[in-house]
C-alpha cells in the first residue's frame, strides 16, 4: 500500500473508532446501571447518579459524532464511478465486513474484493482536510431523552 492509500484507510477507519467508543460507554453505563441498583438499598447514589448523567452526555455527543463520520464516508464512497466499487467500500467501512465475508456475499474471490479495494483507494477523493476534522459533527443535531 501506498502511504496515500494508508492515509485514506485510516480515514476511513474513523467510523469503527467511534463505534467502539460508543459500545464501551454502552458497557460503562450497563455496569453502572446495575451497580446503582445494587448500592440504592445502603446509600446514596447521588455521586454515582452524576456519574451516570456523564456518561449519559457523552454517549449522545459519540452518536453524535459517530453519524457525522458516517455521513462523511458515505458520500465520499458515493463519488466512485463504479457501483461495485462503491459496493466493496461500503461493506468494508460502514458495515465493517472482511474480505472474506464481501467476497462471499458479492459472489467475487477474496483476491478480486483486494484489487477492488485497491482500485477503490486509488480512486478516493477525500474531503479537504480544512473542513473535516476527527471531531466534525453536526451542529444542528440534538439528542433529546
């Protein structure tokens, strides 16, 4: 791989990032939940009740984000001339598959899903980098309880 390839990876890539972080904060709030549950009957949770609203805010803000990224990748995959191509990418970068797992669901060898790949990255066009950021989201979207 190229180093642009690599770059353009790695740009990609952001949306598996952030899900993970989304899923860990789903098993912080998960533990916590039952550990409130557990403590109610001796104390006061107050401190640990706070906690939760932390962890409650930053679950909203990584969604948030989250969708961001998406949609970034998203339509830089839509800018592929080549419905296949476009096709590996998002299965690759959106629904976090392998190349087995794309090969067999597109009826391809796993080594025509790499060249795929390969060509896909050579044809990307990432955004300007003045306008994305790892910390882009959108600004007009809020999380309502």
């Amino acid at each position: 791989m190229t180093e642009m390839q690599n770059e353009k990876i790695r740009w990609l890539s952001r949306a598996r990032k952030a899900e993970h972080k989304l899923k860990a904060l789903h098993c912080v709030r998960k533990r916590d939940d039952l550990l409130i549950r557990e403590l109610e009957a001796f104390e006061d949770c107050a401190e640990l009740y706070r906690h939760l609203q932390e962890i409650e805010l930053q679950t909203r803000q990584q969604l948030i984000l989250l969708a961001g990224i998406r949609d970034e990748i998203r339509t830089a995959i839509e800018t592929l001339p080549d419905l296949q191509l476009q096709a590996v990418m998002d299965r690759k970068y959106l629904a976090y598959q392998t190349n087995e797992q794309i090969a067999e669901a597109m009826y391809f060898e796993v080594r025509t899903i790499q060249r795929k790949h390969k060509k896909a990255l050579d044809l990307l066009t990432l955004p300007d980098k003045s306008r994305i950021s790892e910390t882009t989201i959108f600004q007009n979207i809020t999380c309502e309880n």
